[in-house]
C-alpha cells in the first residue's frame, strides 16, 4: 500500500510538471510543445536540487519500462497509409534520418557541454 501510494505520488508530481509546462506554453505562446518544455523544466528542477532523483525514480522508470504500449495506437493508425509510403517512401526516409540523426548528434553535444564541470550540471 505504501509503495503504491509512493508512486501515485510520484505519478501526480511528474504530471503537475507536465501541466505547469503546458499552461506556460499555452499563456505565452509559444511555438514549442509543453512536452519539451516540460523535461526541460524538470530538468532544471533536479539540477538545482528543488526535485531530488528520488521523488520521482520509480514512476519515471515505471513509464519508461512502458512506453511501448503509448505507440500502439499509432502503429496501428498507420497500417491505414500504405499507398502514402509506397508513393513518396524515400522523402518519407529521408526524413526520418535526417530527423534522428539531428537531435542524436545536438543532444550529445549539449550534454558534453553541460558535464564539463565533473558532472555537475551547468544552466
């Protein structure tokens, strides 16, 4: 019962960072998804210490170890667009190794960049 209260709580803070990033994005307009300014936003906050790894460990490693089953839907809707890869596959490729390679090669570059300092975060 603990345990599982523990993780409705952890559960519950992690959507309230999603909910308060979503709410920003929306009041200021941003052209960014709430989703990206949400991990940034709880990034910051476990950097600064306001969050600590422990208060949301287990729901964070509970959906991860899940998130197979959030891309069913899609791969399911896709089965409705073969002749739109069939027609334009290549562009579609293309795209998707452009779009992989790009964030692969920025990510490791920022994070290099943030661990310059013996693993401690720089903002």
């Amino acid at each position: 019962m603990r345990k599982a209260l523990r993780m409705l709580g952890q559960t519950a803070l992690l959507w309230g960072v999603y909910w308060v990033s979503n709410r920003f994005v929306t009041a200021a307009g941003l052209p960014v998804p709430g989703n990206v300014v949400g991990v940034l936003l709880l990034f910051t906050l476990l950097c600064l210490g306001v969050i600590r790894l422990e208060h949301v460990q287990e729901a964070a490693d509970f959906l991860l170890r899940h998130l197979v089953f959030f891309f069913i839907p899609i791969a399911v809707g896709l089965m409705n667009w073969g002749q739109v890869f069939q027609d334009h596959g290549l562009v579609l490729l293309a795209a998707i190794v452009v779009s992989s390679l790009l964030p692969f090669w920025a990510v490791g570059f920022i994070t290099q960049w943030l661990h310059r300092k013996d693993g401690e975060c720089e903002l």
